[in-house]
C-alpha cells in the first residue's frame, strides 16, 4: 500500500499533463506547448541532478556538458554525410546492420547518415563514459573543490563545442533530422506535431520520475541518502560511498545527455550556448529552489522556470535572474520553497506575530 501512495503524484502529474493540452487547445493557446515540451527535456538534467546534489551529497557545475555531449553527438551523427566513404568496409558494414539511413537533405541532396536511434544510444553511452572517467578522480574531492573540478569540465566541452569546426564552431548544428521514436511518432518541431511532441516529452519525463522514485526508495536510495547525511558514519557502516557516489554521477549525466538529444532533434539543431556555464548554474539554482532532496519539487521547479525563462519573461536578465536565485534560496531557503517544514515554518512566524 505504502508503494501505492508513491505513484499517487505520478497518476497527477499525468492528468495535469493531459489538463493543460486540452485547455490550451480550448483557449487557442496550443503554442505555450511548445516551451512546455522544451522545459520537460531541459528538466530531465535538473531531476538527474537533484539525484546527485540531494541524495549523494555532490555540488556539480557541469551538467551542461553532459547535456551538450548528448546534443552535440547526436546532432553530428545524424547529419553527417557519409555518402563519399560509402565504399569502405566500415561504412558498408553499418549501413548493412541497418545502423545507416539514406535520406534526403533540406536542398534535396543525397544524405547517408547514422540513424537517429544507434546515434542517441551512441550519444547517451558517450556521456556515461565520460562521465565514468571523470568521477573516478573528482568525486574524491568534497566542497568547493568537487565544484570547481566540474566547473572545469563544463569549461571545455563549452570551449570544444565552440571551437571546433566539426561541431559548426559558435554556429552550432543545425538541420537536425526528425527523430522517429516508433512508426508514426516522430521527434521534431513541426507545427503539426507540436501535441505529438508534448506528450512524447511528458511521457520521457514521467518514465525517468518513475525510475528514480523507485531508486531513491530503494537500498540505494537509502545508502545515497546516508552519504549525504554522514558519509563517514556510512563508510563505518559498510555503505560503499565511493561506488554509489560514482554510479549516481554516470546515471545523472545520462539524463542530461537524454535531455540533449530529444531537445536537439526537437529544435533541429544545437549551439555552444546549451554548454555554457551559465547552464550549469542555472541547473543548480533550479535544484535548489525545488529543494535539493525534493525530487517533485526539483521537477516542477524545472518545468516553471524552464517556461518561463523560454517565454521571455526575464528579457536580457535571464542569467542574472538565476544568479540572484540562487544567491537568495542559499541565504533564506537552502532546502528549497516547496520543503513543507519551511512552510510551517512561515506559518510558526505568522503565529507569533499575532
């Protein structure tokens, strides 16, 4: 009955999802859709790194790495063009295991690229690798030091992706192909799809919540969240905090590489600003606004300000307004706005003001 009450929130969270498609197709206000499925990709970085910030005690820097590592890789792979070397047995190879797709291109040309779904898989595996090589050393760090070492790394993927040519340098890739999810469904920024693309976006989303809802409840969960309380009491008790620490790192920045590859093909196309450090700070404020072990409240958290940030609301302020957010939940709220003792909290000073 307990396991029940978990997925209460997520049967919610799924009539609030199908709610607002079918209110903003009443009130003719269908394009909010189109940021709404953008914040559900971009959240998929902010509930990874709440995992890694809330449950395993880490401050990370450089999940917009991640994030570009898995747009990036996707977007080169599938467009491209292979076509030149189609001859050589390598490339003969994978076109025959059907890892290769002929296609034409915006202009009408001939294109023979990888496939959107080996290239995702290729991206995702990529970033956990990197992610894999990284945390051996750095998590070994603790504080500001753990910070600046993943600072360092979102650092020079965002100076990778800026100046390499392969990766279009400061103009990113673009032309991104539909990604094609199953017959029918497709992954793009075509008009006709945009409440197609909503509640592919929403279902990811959910999916990933459901995993690490089971995660966080489960022996890891428990061990994550002994790390984050005491990590040496855990260390005495058996907990070994280095392998969990490690493998809650790599699951993060495969969420982050997930987000990137679906908002890619979404958008059709990536630039080196997806990289930048300002992404990065901007995840962590997000995560802490939410309440950094507050999985739902990081989520929702994610999905408000992502919105509101891609409507424009906070103009040519859009970085400062995350930085003064984060500045003010460290000052007057660090375990987040939606923590419900924070909440009483309020009400306990409302009652001695009377």
């Amino acid at each position: 009955m307990h396991g029940f009450k978990r997925y209460i929130p997520v049967a919610m969270l799924l009539v609030v999802v199908i709610t607002v498609q079918l209110a903003t197709q009443l009130t003719g206000t269908a394009y909010y859709l189109t940021q709404l499925t953008m914040s559900a990709y971009y959240s998929l970085v902010v509930i990874g790194l709440c995992v890694v910030m809330g449950y395993a005690g880490q401050l990370s820097l450089g999940h917009a790495g991640f994030f570009a590592i898995g747009g990036y890789l996707a977007a080169s792979l599938t467009t491209h063009n292979l076509i030149a070397m189609q001859d050589q047995p390598l490339v003969a190879l994978l076109d025959r295991l059907g890892i290769l797709v002929s296609r034409q291109g915006l202009y009408g040309d001939s294109l023979l690229t990888v496939h959107p779904w080996p290239a995702c898989i290729i991206a995702i595996l990529a970033a956990m690798v990197i992610a894999f090589a990284l945390g051996g050393p750095v998590l070994k760090l603790k504080g500001h030091y753990l910070a600046m070492a993943t600072l360092g790394f979102g650092i020079i993927i965002f100076r990778i992706a800026l100046a390499s040519p392969y990766f279009g340098e400061a103009d990113g890739i673009s032309e991104v192909p539909g990604f094609f999810v199953f017959p029918g469904v497709e992954v793009s920024g075509s008009f006709k799809a945009r409440v197609f693309n909503y509640y592919i976006a929403w279902g990811i989303l959910i999916i990933c919540m459901v995993l690490l809802l089971n995660l966080i409840h489960s022996r890891v969960g428990r061990a994550l969240r002994s790390i984050h309380g005491a990590e040496e009491a855990a260390n005495a008790m058996g907990v070994n905090t280095a392998r969990y620490k490690l493998y809650t790192f790599v699951l993060s920045a495969a969420f982050a590489a997930l987000g990137g590859v679906f908002l890619t093909h979404y958008n059709g196309g990536i630039g080196p600003s997806e990289a930048g450090v300002m992404k990065s700070v901007r995840y962590v404020a997000i995560v802490a606004v939410g309440g950094m072990a507050n999985l739902w409240g990081a989520m929702i958290m994610g999905v408000v300000l992502n919105f509101l940030s891609l409507r424009g609301v906070f103009g040519s302020y859009d970085d400062a307004v995350f930085g003064v957010i984060l500045i003010l939940i460290m000052l007057f709220a660090p375990e987040g706005i939606l923590r419900l003792h924070l909440l009483a909290r309020v009400k306990a000073l409302a009652g001695r003001g009377k």
